[in-house]
C-alpha cells in the first residue's frame, strides 16, 4: 500500500488552529480568574472597604495593572514563558479586584445578560476576523486612534461628568472594540501561519499569552461599553 504524506498546507493549518486554541484557552483563563476574583471581593465587605475605600489602594492596583500589561506588551520575548503566563495571570486577578465594582453598581441580571451578549458579539467579531479574507490592517489603525479619542474624552469627562457623553463614549466604545477584535483575531491568525515551523514550545506558550492579553482587553472593554449602554443600576 503507497504511503501519504500530509500536505505542507494541512500542516500549516493543524499548527494555526493549535495555537489560535492555545490562545483563546488561556484568554478563557483569564476571564474565568477575573469574573470569579470579582464575585468574590464584591461579597467580602472588608476586601470593598481595602480597594475602595483607600484611594492609595485602588490607584495602586490600577497602576498595577498597567504595568503588567506594558511589560508583557513589550518585553514578553526576553522573559520566560513561565513568567509571562505567571504575570498574565496576576493581571487577571488584579483586574477581577477593581472590577468587583460593577457588582455593587449593577443588578446580577443585567451582568448575566450583557454578559451574554458581549460574549456572541464578541464571537462573531472572532469568526468574522478569522474568515475575512479582506485585510483589516487599515481598519485596526483606525480603530486604534478611535481608541484614543475615547481615553482623551473619558479623562475629558472625569472633570465635567457629563451623562451624555458618558453615553456617546459608549457607543463609540462599542464599535471600537468590536473593530479591534476582529482586527486582533486577523493578526494572529496571520501570526500563526507566517511562524516558522519547529519553533520552540515556550516561544510559542509566549505568543499565546500575547495573543490572549490583546483579546482579553478588547472583551474586557466590549463587555463594561455594552454594561454603561445596558445595565440596570441598583
């Protein structure tokens, strides 16, 4: 019986769907360790009055965060796969603390329900980048500077605390988010397939933590955009 030998392209793609699981795995990781930190600082009255009760405490973890996310950003190649999963991983956490918020703001029915819709929304954007054959790299440079249109505005609306704007910036978030993740599942599809094969393991356990973090952020921010438009306050 003759011996066959599987394509280079069935190859290609066996190793763009294992890594573009890995990522989504471990974007679900994240998630799953933030929703339950959450949960649990929003039922633990001393853990509230430690976060936000002492300023020094929550503009702490914030800065905390920020940290983590610009060093796995920029340095994720020069440490160690272990490193980079370990300070994904507290970044999660540290986020679940300070989102705990929205449990005290926001009825239990309407996080499950938004909840929902952000994760089919955030699916379709998902398949949307992974199928398209069109390049979306002018699109995520727009979405980009959108991006910051929206920080400037929400600092801008710190000091004038303006519920219409708070409004408008939520919309406008909405549709951002919803770019940038198409827009990041095109990139790394892309990534995946252009990565030389043989690669070792933690190069790649390092690429999917970077792939996850940016998905991450994009659901992140979807779901608190779809809560400001839809959620029921207390």
């Amino acid at each position: 019986m003759q011996q066959t030998y599987p394509l280079k392209g069935s190859q290609t793609q066996v190793l763009v769907n294992e890594f573009i699981r890995s990522v989504y795995n471990w974007m679900g990781i994240g998630l799953a360790l933030t929703g339950l930190v959450a949960y649990y600082v929003s039922n633990d009255a001393g853990l509230q009055s430690l976060i936000f009760g002492n300023r020094l405490v929550f503009f702490g973890l914030i800065i905390a965060e920020l940290a983590l996310v610009f060093t796995i950003s920029s340095r994720v190649n020069k440490m160690k796969a272990s490193t980079a999963t370990s300070m994904f991983i507290i970044y999660a956490a540290l986020n679940g603390a300070t989102l705990s918020v929205i449990f005290l703001i926001y009825t239990a029915s309407s996080i499950t329900s938004t909840f929902f819709i952000c994760s089919a929304t955030f699916l379709a954007c998902s398949i949307y980048g992974m199928t398209t054959k069109r390049d979306l790299t002018s699109m995520g440079g727009f979405m980009a500077m959108g991006l910051i249109g929206i920080i400037i505005a929400s600092v801008v609306n710190i000091f004038i605390r303006s519920s219409a704007m708070n409004m408008i910036i939520s919309y406008i978030g909405v549709i951002v988010f919803v770019g940038l993740t198409a827009y990041d599942t095109q990139k790394l599809k892309n990534m995946a397939m252009t990565q030389p094969s043989g690669l070792d393991a933690g190069v790649v356990r390092k690429g999917a933590i970077l792939g996850a973090l940016s998905l991450y952020l994009d659901f992140i921010n979807l779901f608190l955009m779809l809560l400001r438009i839809l959620g029921d306050r207390r």
